[in-house]
C-alpha cells in the first residue's frame, strides 16, 4: 500500500486516468476498497475515440488454455449482471457465442475443462445438427462446431456511462481534462498536469489509457502498445424478418484463413438493444496503425467489400443487404495479444493498464478488481501482464487467437 500523508482525509486517494473499460471499472472498485478516487477522462467516458467507445463487445468464456482469463470472464460476467440489475439499466445480452472452424479448433478444445469449470459450458455440435438449428446460417467449409450458451454482448459505450455515473454515485469525483503524468520524485510520481496547465496530486495513479498508452509514456511503455485501425459495418436486415435478430441468432465466429465475427442485429427484445444498430460484421485482423486523436475515422471500399463477401458466404439472404452504419475503432495491441497492467518502472505509486488487444472490454469488472488489490495491497502485478515480458514487436501484432492457436490443447 501507498503510504499517505496526514491529513482530514485519511483514506488513500488515487487519481485514475481513462474512464474507458478499464479504468471506469478500476475507479469502482477502488471506491469499493474504502479508497477517495478521482476520475479523469479527456473526451468522456465511452467517447468515439476510446476503444470502449462502440456499441457492443462480445463477452465469451472460451479463450483458449488461459485459465485466468477463462476465470475472469466468469468473474466479470457476474458483475456484469449485479450491476446492470442495480443500475436498472440494461448492459448485457445473452444470445450465446456460436464458434465456427474451418481450420484447426485447438484453441476450442482446449478451452472446454476450463470453462465447465467455471460454469461457463460450451458443447460440440456436428455441423448438421448446427445447419438444423440455424438454417439461416451457409456452413459450408466449416469442419467443427461448438456453441457456447452463457455468451453475450455487453452495450460498450453506455456501459461506460453507467459505470461513471456509479462511480459519482459513490462518492468519487469525475472530471473531464486532459493530463499528463508529472515529473517522478525520487521513487514516487509527484503529480498530474492538467491541459490548463494546473497540478493535481494523489497519493497514487492509475493510467488506464487506451490506445494512448504508449502515447503518454513513451520510454515504459512506447511501442509495447500499438494502436491499430478496425472496422466494424451494421448492415440493414429485411424489412420485419426475425431471422437474424439476436432472439434467433447467437453471436458468431468464424477462424478460417482470417478470423471474421458478428453480433446479429435487433435486440429490440427489451426495445433498448444495440441491435437497431444493424447486423455487426467485424474482421478480428489487425490493420493499418492509427493515430487514436487525429485520425478520421471513415471506413474504407476495401473493408466494405470484405465484409459483404463473408456475408454473402455465411449468411446468403444477406447479401445485399445495405450498410446502415459504419465504425472505425482501434485495438490497443500488446505483442502477444496479453493485457498489460503494472507499476510503473521508475513510481512505486503509479501503475499502468491497458492492452485489451481487441478481447479487453468485457475483463473490465475482474480486471478492476486485479488492480484495485494491487494498488491497495500493494501485491505484484502478474508475470504475464508485465512490462518486462513485452518487447516491441518486429512484425504486425498478435491475436491472443492466435496465441491461443500454438499452445498445445490441455
Ligand atoms: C472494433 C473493436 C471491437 C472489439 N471487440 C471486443 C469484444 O467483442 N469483446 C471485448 O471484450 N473487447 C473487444 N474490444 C476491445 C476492447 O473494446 C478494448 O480492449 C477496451 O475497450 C479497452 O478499454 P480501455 O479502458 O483500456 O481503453 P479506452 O476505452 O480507449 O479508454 C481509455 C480512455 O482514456 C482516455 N484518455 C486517454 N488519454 C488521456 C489523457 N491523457 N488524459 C485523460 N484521459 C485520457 C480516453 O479518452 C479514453 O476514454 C474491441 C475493440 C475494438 C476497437
């Protein structure tokens, strides 16, 4: 633990910075530790540059032979469901995840033990007994299936407005400015600059930025973090047909040559679904660098035509079928495609968190709790997640897919 200095307050007060998925959830359970917070976010928490800044992320439990996180979605998802139901807002759909290979399906089957281990089962089903089920799904190529029921999508971008209005709720302070870290003294970070150019101080700091990570340290962290483009097309479903509404249609993903996903569309069950956005198509490659702050995000012709041709493939009614919006979002991607959370090298009382790697958002809840103890127990940040085990990559990022994909299966 962080010594603090005596003072009327005398609870530990840590400035979080990012009210994305990562910090949002930090600041909350830091609150829930008897800790004072101050949360920062320079555009909002949830905004259109923030990688949890879209309408939906998959929350699934099959991740290959990676217990922990396997242990932090289930975690995570509980939390997920007990704060929606105190909120009275809701954040999470359950539609179930159908997994799709049409090459190798290690990383499946090394999931399973784990999953029924956490009460988060997925089953084999033979492609035919698939085709049966959703007709409205072409299977052809696919060599094994699994569907894993407990699966959903959480609604991103409110989720992260809901999380800092309980975080206010709760007595902590949120605050819209930009900083920078301040200068280190001795083994301590001293403080914030905000871009008014005023100080702020806690007694410690959690960096929880996204994508601008390496931006902000560029000497600790620098190219460990690379942000990368993505695009994400909604396309328009035919006038009054439930087919591929999320009450019909689970999740999907497809691993062939590329690894392709999608959230189907209306999930006007409750009427508030982010399925009126459309049916989510999604390519999982990494692509071009961006630049989190300057860049325009409009999407390209040729992503457009990849996106249409694995829905023409997958889903043939749908061929066609017209765009009716477009996102372009970015991954925060580490090396090996693993989350990044440590002290930071040279402060014993500031800690860095990010990497989400396109698999971050719906950790938020366990991975809050992770670094909450750190902070406060003072325990070491885990082997796996540390700064020391990521050296910039030579060639494009890691999927932690495909991470998962070279592990030999349990
Ligand atoms: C297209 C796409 C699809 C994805 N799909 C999934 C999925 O299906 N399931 C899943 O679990 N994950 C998914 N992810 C990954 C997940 O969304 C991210 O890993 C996660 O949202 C990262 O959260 P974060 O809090 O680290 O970063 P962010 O959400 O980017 O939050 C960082 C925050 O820090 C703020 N900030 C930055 N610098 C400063 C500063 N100097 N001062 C003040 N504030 C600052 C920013 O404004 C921002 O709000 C996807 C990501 C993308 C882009």
């Amino acid at each position: 633990m962080v010594g603090s200095p005596a003072r009327l307050d005398p609870r530990l007060h840590v400035a979080v910075v990012g009210a994305g998925a990562f910090g949002g959830w930090t600041a909350l359970a830091l609150l829930g530790r008897g800790a004072r917070v101050t949360l920062f976010d320079a555009w909002g928490p949830g905004n259109s540059r923030a990688s949890s800044g879209g309408e939906s992320r998959v929350i699934r439990g099959m991740y290959g032979p990676d217990p922990l996180y396997t242990e932090w979605v289930a975690r995570s998802l509980e939390v997920w469901q007990e704060a929606e139901t105190r909120w009275g807002t809701r954040l999470f759909h359950k539609t179930g995840c159908l997994w799709m290979f049409a090459t190798d399906d290690v990383y499946a089957r090394a999931s399973l033990p784990l999953l029924e281990k956490v009460g988060l089962p997925a089953v084999e089903l033979t492609v035919a007994a698939a085709r049966e089920r959703w007709p409205q799904i072409e299977f052809s190529g696919i060599r094994t299936v699994f569907f894993e029921e407990q699966a959903g999508y959480l609604r991103a971008r409110r989720a992260c407005q809901a999380v800092a209005a309980a975080v206010a709720a709760q007595g902590g302070e949120v605050r819209s400015a930009a900083v920078r870290p301040g200068p280190l003294r001795g083994h301590f970070l001293g403080g914030l600059t905000l871009q008014d150019g005023s100080r702020f101080e806690a007694d410690a700091y959690v960096f929880a930025c996204g994508p601008w990570l390496g931006r902000l340290f560029p000497t600790e962290v620098g190219e460990r973090i690379r942000p990368t483009r993505q695009e994400i097309f909604f396309f328009g479903t035919p006038e009054g047909d439930s087919r591929f509404d999320s009450a019909n249609l689970p999740i999907w993903m497809e691993f062939g040559e590329r690894i392709f996903y999608g959230i189907p569309g209306s999930g006007s069950v409750d009427g508030q679904g982010d399925g009126a956005r459309g049916f989510k198509v999604a390519d999982d490659t990494r692509g071009e660098p961006i630049d989190p702050t300057g860049d325009e995000r409009l999407p390209t012709a040729v992503h457009l035509a990849e996106a249409r041709e694995v829905l023409a493939r997958r889903f043939p009614v749908l061929a066609g079928a017209p765009v009716v919006e477009a996102r372009v979002c970015q991954y925060e991607n580490t090396p090996d495609g693993h989350l990044l959370v440590d002290r930071h090298p040279g402060a014993d009382n500031a800690w860095l968190v990010g990497g989400g790697s396109g698999h971050g958002f719906k950790l938020g809840p366990a991975l809050g709790e992770h670094v909450a103890g750190l902070v406060v127990d003072g325990v070491e940040p885990l082997p796996q997640f540390r700064l020391a085990h990521r050296q910039p990559p030579a060639g494009k990022p890691r999927s932690q897919f495909e991470a998962g994909r070279r592990e030999p299966p349990l």
